[in-house]
C-alpha cells in the first residue's frame, strides 16, 4: 500500500514496514545486504543478519566460501548487475550479473575484505560499497605459541641428548680410572709377592 505523501507500507513475517522509495535515490547507503555464508566442508550455513558490514572468523581448512546477499528489487530488480573484489586476494573488481551469491576460494590464512556494491544505469542512485571481512586462521601448529611450543621440544630433547653423553662419557672416564686402579693394586700385590 501507498499514501498520497509517497511512502510505501509493505508487510513482513517481522511486521509492517514503512519507507519512503524517493529517500533511496537521494542519499547514498549500503544496499548490498549479507544473508549468510556457507562453508565448503561444513553443512550448516552462517547467518550474518543481513548486515552490509560484518566480519567472518573462519578456521584455516574453510576457505571456500559461498556468500548469500541481498539487494531492495525495487531499484534494482532481478537482473541487477554487481562489481565487487577480494581485497588482498583479488584486488581488480570483477562483474557478477543476476546472481545473488558469490563463491570463491580457496582462501589461504589471512584477512581478506569482500567488497560488493550494484552497478546502476541511474546516475542518481549513488551506493556505498558493503563489506565483508573475512579472517581465516592459520592453522595452530604455525601460530606462534607453537613455535615456542617447538622451540622448547627441540631445546629439551638436545639437553637430553648432551646430558646423556656427558653421562655416558663421565661413566666412561670412571671405569677407565677404576681399571688403572686395579691394575695399579695388581702391580703392587706382584712386586710385594716377589
């Protein structure tokens, strides 16, 4: 339904929703909306609310990503047209037409920004790029409390090995001097004798 002032009154599942179309042509805005991701080797999809900017903590082995957004079809219809980059993994925008998901990957460990926005024939239609922040760990084996962790392990074993050696050679040495002892005693026991 629409008044005679221009708004627009449209219901939801969540209620009734006013707006004002003329509002979304005058002032720019993220129109680009994230609805959830989906992991490669995962099969429950992550909801990210419907956010423009929100961020996505992931383990090092999810790193192909699927990513579900939104856009209001009433600008920009079904067959809208989107640039968007991977900023530190694909740094020139690419094209994406009539789709509304993206799927890229594999991402190797790091932080990456997903940057999407509509492409309008209407010069009036200004946009804000919506992004995605894409943290994936690396895998803990290479973070730095395990290099300590190796570090010592290493250092450890080494002291073992040293400590072992100089062991077995103090051992050494005293079975050496006990038998120059008992030899000693023996020469001394055969001059007495004679």
């Amino acid at each position: 339904y629409s008044d005679s002032v221009g708004k627009c009154y449209v219901g939801t599942t969540k209620g009734l929703v006013c707006f004002a179309p003329k509002k979304l042509y005058h002032s720019p805005h993220h129109v680009v909306r994230f609805e959830q991701a989906s992991i490669s080797n995962d099969s429950l999809p992550i909801d990210l609310g419907g956010k423009s900017q929100t961020e996505l903590l992931l383990p090092h082995n999810s790193n192909r990503i699927t990513v579900h957004f939104s856009i209001p079809q009433i600008i920009y219809g079904k067959q809208a047209v989107f640039k968007y980059r991977i900023l530190g993994y694909e740094d020139e925008y690419k094209e994406l037409q009539g789709s509304r998901n993206l799927t890229f990957g594999p991402l190797p460990p790091g932080v990456f920004t997903l940057e999407i926005t509509p492409v309008s024939n209407n010069a009036s239609v200004e946009t804000v790029c919506s992004s995605l922040c894409i943290r994936i760990m690396r895998p803990w084996y290479t973070t730095w409390w395990a290099f300590l962790l190796w570090t010592a392990i290493f250092v450890g074993v080494a002291a073992t090995v040293y400590l072992i050696y100089r062991h077995r050679r103090t051992m050494e040495s005293e079975i050496s001097l006990q038998q120059e002892q008992r030899i000693q005693t023996e020469q001394k026991y055969k001059k007495a004798a004679q």
